[in-house]
C-alpha cells in the first residue's frame, strides 16, 4: 500500500502510465517498415503494390516507417520518370511481413555487383539496463567482410546479404569493415553510439570495385529493461533516529502530563484551602 | 533533423509540379486533372525520409549537482548505472548522489530523470536525502548540469512504495514525461535484511 505524505500536493503525478511502446506504429494487425537506398548513383521511384510510395528516393537515403498492416507486398524500383512500375529496373519482389515485427528493405548491390532487394527483420526485442543492441548488414559489393570494434573482430566472414546482432555495454564503439581475416580498414571507423533501449543497425554498402564503400546507419528505439530497484540505504540510522526522537515525544509528553495533573492538583488544593479559610 | 523535415516537402514540391505534365502523346494538357495511366504519379503516402551516414549521438549533459533549499540539500551528483543484480547503483557515500545515466538527463528532449541517494550506509553521517519525506508541495528543486546549465523543478509528490510497489517502468520513463524524480529509502529498517522496507519518491515538475 502506497502513502503520498506531503501536505496539500497534488495526488497522483501524472507519471507515464506504464510502459509505453516507442514510437513505433507496429501492432497485433500491423508491421513497420523502412526502406535503405543503398545502390550508389541511381535514384528510383519505388512502387508497392502498384502505388508510387517513395518518389526521387535517393541513395543514402533511409524511409519509414511505414506501418502496414500483415500480408504480402509487391515492391518494385523504377527510374525516376517512369510513369508507372510497368518497366521497373529491379522487381517486383514480394515481401512478406508480419504483424508485430519491424523489417528494413534494402535495395543494394549483391557480392557480384547486380542490384537486389533484401529484406530484413529488426530485432526490437527490449535491451537489458546498461545495454543497447548493434546489427550489422553486408549488402556492399564486396566479399566476405570482418567488423571490428576498437579494432578487434567481433564479426568474422559475414557475405552479402547477411546479418549479425551483438548485445553490447553502452559506450562509443570505433567501429570498422575489413575484408575477412584481415584488419586494415576498408570501410571507417566510424565512431558509432551503443545507447541503452536503441537498436543501431549499420550497413555496409556500396561497390569495392567502384571505390565507393560505406558505412549506412540506422537507429530504432526499442524497449528499455528499469533497474529491478533502487536500494537506498543500508545501515537503519535513520530509522534508529525516528524511533529514538518518537521515544523523547513519548517520554517528554508523559512527562508534561505529569506536570499538568501536578498543576492541577496544587490548583485544586490551593482553591480547596481558600473555601476551607 | 533538418532534412527530415525537407525530404518531404521536396516530396510535395515536386509532385505538385509534376501534376500539369502533358501526357505523352503530344496531346495539349487537360485543364483538369484525368486519371489516365499516362499522368505522372503521385506518391499515395508522406513517409519520413532521412540521410543515414554515421552521425553522434545526442550527448548526455550529466547532474552535478542538487540544490532544495527547503531542506538545505546541496550536494553532489554522480553518473551512476545498474550494478550486477540490475539494481540501480548507488554512490556507497549517502553525501553523494547518483544520476541514472542510461536514461534521461534534464536537458533531454523526453523522459524522467531520476536521481537517487542512500538514506543511510554503515561508517556514515545519515544522508541529506532523509529530509526529502519532509518537503511541502512546490518545494523549489535545482539541477546544475556539467556545462553549469541550470533546471528549475517544484515538488508533486512525496510518496513512500513498498520496496517491491515502486513503479520503475513509470519513475524511469523515457517518453511522456519530463519530470524529476528523486529516490531513496524510508520506513522501518529490517535488521534480518539490512534494508530499509520502502522507498521515498519525491516527483517534481519542470518550472519555468
């Protein structure tokens, strides 16, 4: 049973009533979806299910969310002018989304250089207290890659178009690609933040052939664990300090008793005296 | 941020010039709009769009200090996190505060910040968090930031929780809210244990 104690304040704080699911749109009957340009040099427009839905996207460029309800998607990539997705340049693909996920579709480079649509799905579970969480995804033109962090592996041989998902301490990571086995730098470092209740995904992309690899990141606000508690105190000298000043309250309060029937009696003595006189 | 806010605009500029295009057949334009297939599109949704190169993340501006001069608080506060058993750690001096730092500071756009201290620790003074429990509403609270940036806040509430009753997910909300919230211990102590039985919770709002 809680007690709020303070006189006259306000009761019931309008704290946030519980958790509150970030600021995402996903639900029991719908998904999120982002979208990553990561084809150097080559706006498109990009049609869903035969609706224009991304106009001029650039590369570089990330969308979303889209909230879309459960299903299958049709998704095609057509030159900026096109009129319609009737000649697209890469598509249509049918994606499958799920409800109560969130997925990232990249339109990049495969390992041979060749446009491609992949599609992934975000881990958004709720991070641990002091944690947040780093996804990693090759979709560059390039082979087999290692990522490292401060300079030491921490992913070894991932290819185009896989993932991998680490749960890291909060902190700045320096983080860099190299190709596998190796360590010098083809891409970065990048200084990239690990926040507590974040998903940072970062993409490599681009062509090696073409000389233009880089880093891609995006962040996702996931849930975040509370501390289980908040121990405030260890020794009981305060409660030792109530129970003694309660104790002289009593004491003392017996003792004004004491004085005030004292008074009264004398009181009462000194009228009966007078009557008496 | 910036360009979040003009990618769609872009978005709307360019559609709207792209409406009157002919039709391709050399045909003089409509003078109002036909659905014909050949009509340049329109996006049917206005979906966010951002760059995605690397870019710092908002840093923290951490407490340093707590000033309530009702009870004459003034101390110092500490960037503190979970210790192992994922409990909120605690600066062992109950002089010394300590700022949740995985969460919210005063100068973030969203969320509690919550700063606590130990009422009391063996081998030291009782703490000056043990008159929170005697703070009047409105109460003036003051929160100095590490660059000497300074927020204002007055008292809400002043609640004692069971230990296993405190709200955390509300106390340590990151969305929502804007509050301050100062923790520690109160109630009986239970010697078996070496713990207080509740917490004291004072909530203060952001003045101007």
């Amino acid at each position: 049973m809680r007690k709020t104690i303070a006189a006259g304040v306000v009761a019931g704080f309008a704290l946030a009533a519980g958790f509150v699911v970030p600021a995402q749109a996903i639900s029991a009957t719908s998904a999120d979806l982002y979208v990553l340009h990561a084809i150097p040099d080559t706006p498109v427009d990009v049609y869903v299910n035969g609706a224009l839905t991304l106009d001029d996207f650039q590369p570089g460029d990330l969308a979303g969310p889209l909230d879309l309800p459960a299903g299958d998607y049709e998704v095609a990539l057509t030159a900026t002018d096109a009129a319609d997705d009737s000649a697209p340049v890469l598509g249509p693909v049918t994606i499958t989304l799920e409800a109560g996920k969130s997925y990232t579709a990249t339109a990049n480079l495969d390992e041979a250089g060749a446009p491609a649509l992949n599609l992934f799905t975000n881990d958004i579970a709720t991070t641990n207290a002091g944690e947040g969480r780093l996804t990693v995804r090759h979709v560059a033109a390039a082979p087999a890659v290692d990522i490292l962090a401060g300079g030491t592996a921490v992913v070894s041989s991932l290819v185009n178009p896989d993932q991998a998902t680490l749960n890291l301490p909060v902190g700045t990571v320096s983080a860099s690609v190299a190709l596998a086995g190796t360590t010098d730098p083809v891409i970065g470092p990048a200084d990239v933040a690990v926040q507590d209740g974040v998903l940072t995904i970062v993409y490599a992309w681009g062509s090696a052939e073409a000389g233009n690899l880089d880093l891609a990141v995006q962040t996702i606000t996931v849930g975040h664990t509370a501390p289980g508690g908040v121990p405030s105190g260890t020794a009981g000298y305060a409660a030792e300090r109530d129970a003694m000043t309660q104790a002289f309250w009593i004491v003392g309060f017996a003792f004004a008793m004491a004085a005030a029937s004292v008074v009264v009696v004398v009181a009462r003595r000194t009228q009966a005296a007078k009557i008496d006189r | 941020m910036i360009r979040r806010l003009i990618a769609p605009l872009v978005l709307i500029l360019a559609l709207s010039a792209c409406a009157p295009v002919p039709a391709p057949s050399g045909a003089g334009a409509p003078s109002t709009p036909s659905p014909t297939p050949t009509a340049a599109p329109t996006a049917v949704a206005d979906v966010p769009i951002v760059g995605s190169a690397p870019e710092p993340a908002r840093a923290s501006l951490p407490p340093v200090r707590v000033q309530v001069d009702a009870v004459g608080v003034d101390m110092e506060v500490v960037p503190v996190g979970v210790e192992s058993g994922g409990f909120m750690e605690l600066p062992p001096n109950p002089a010394i505060a300590g700022w949740y730092r995985f969460g919210p500071d005063p100068w973030s756009p969203d969320g509690n910040t919550v700063i606590a201290a130990h009422i009391d620790a063996p081998d030291y003074p009782i703490g000056p968090f043990a008159t929170l429990r005697d703070l009047p509403a409105e109460a003036e609270i003051t929160i100095t930031g590490a660059d000497g940036s300074t927020a204002a806040y007055r008292v809400v509430s002043v609640t004692y929780y069971p230990k296993q009753e405190l709200p955390t997910e509300a106390l340590f909300a990151r969305e929502g809210t804007r509050a301050l919230v100062l923790i520690t211990c109160g109630g009986e102590f239970d010697e078996t244990t070496g713990h207080y039985d509740d917490n004291v919770v004072v909530v203060a709002e952001p003045r101007a």
